[in-house]
C-alpha cells in the first residue's frame, strides 16, 4: 500500500475513533463539571435565601451545608475539624461571582 493510502485509512479510523470513543468521553466530562457546579449553586442560594429569611443563622448554615454534602457524598460524617463548604460566607461569595457574572 501507498503512503497516502495508509494515511487516509489511518485518517478514517482516528476520526470514527474521535467520533464515537473520545467525544463521548469527554461529553460526559464537561456534564459531571456542569451538574458539580449547578449543585452547588442551588444548595449556596438555598442557604443564603433561608438565612436572608431568618430561618438559619450563619452557624446554620454551616451545618447545613455540611449535612447536604455528606448527602450527596454518601458519606455517615466528615473527619474531625473537616468541613465539606468552608462557610456561609464561601456561599456568599460564590453567589456575588455568579450576579457578577450575568451583569456582564
């Protein structure tokens, strides 16, 4: 077989490998990053919204966010001293960078 040949069967095969291999891959890739990212966000603004009510307070929310972590997570308890958000504030900032965000 010819040099061009070869390159254009090589050519073929790389593209349905492409196609149906690695697209797939890294589809389902970019969705886990999306839903990661929209679950958080829904779980922050719930929050932020219960404390903006008055039903949490922000010690609250720390609890909150932590047991709704271990939910997803599927985990019984975090290790000692360990917290799965880091605070209402870390919410907070979160939500400001999203408003942020859909300003611009």
């Amino acid at each position: 077989m010819s040099k061009t040949v070869v390159g254009i069967i090589t050519f073929i095969l790389g593209a349905i490998g492409g196609a149906f291999i690695i697209g797939p891959v890294i589809g389902g890739a970019m969705a886990g990053a999306g839903a990661g990212v929209g679950l958080s966000t829904g779980i922050c603004s719930t929050a932020q919204a219960a404390q903006e009510l008055g039903y949490l307070n922000p010690e609250q929310v720390d609890e909150v966010l932590n047991r709704a972590a271990m939910d997803v997570s599927g985990k019984t308890e975090l290790p000692e001293g360990e917290q799965a958000v880091n605070s209402a504030a870390a919410c907070e900032e979160v939500m400001a960078k999203i408003a942020e965000a859909r300003e611009n």
